[in-house]
C-alpha cells in the first residue's frame, strides 16, 4: 500500500518531517505500520467490490512478507466493466 498514490504521498510527508526534526525516524516507521494495517483492514472489511483477473503469470515473488505478481495480457473484471491490458 505504500506505493500507492497516498502511501508515497505519506511516505514523503513524513521523510519530510523527520528532516526538519519535527518528527523522530522511530515515529514515522510506526505511522507506517499503522498506515500498513489501516489500509488492510480497510480493504478486508469495508470495500464490497470483487474483482476477477486473469493473465498469464510472468514472474512472482515475495519479498518483506509481499507477494508480487507480473502478469501478462492481463484482464482485470468487476461487475461493471471489464479493461485488458496487454503487459
């Protein structure tokens, strides 16, 4: 969640802050990881949204307890709408 546009968005504020001394290195990590089990909680609890994708999996990984996964022409479905995207 963290590279998200809001996650870059805080991650920048608070480098930001802890620059200028307004903020401990200590207290910024902890916001992080409250910002990390924010986002999970809010996505497990509150969105009501599914969505199916499909694709052929290219590579995968997983790294710092994340799974990473490239897909290729990769189609991503709701009850709304469905976009493809080829890479």
């Amino acid at each position: 969640y963290r590279r998200s546009t809001i996650g870059m968005c805080l991650t920048e504020t608070l480098d930001d802050m802890v620059s200028s001394g307004a903020l401990s290195p200590e207290l910024a990590i902890q916001v992080l990881v409250q910002f990390d089990k924010s986002m999970t909680d809010a996505l497990e609890n509150q969105v009501k949204s599914k969505v199916t994708v499909k694709g052929h999996l290219h590579t995968y990984r997983f790294c710092d307890n994340v799974w990473t996964f490239i897909l290729t022409d990769a189609t991503f479905k709701n009850e709304e709408i469905t976009e493809t995207v080829g890479k």
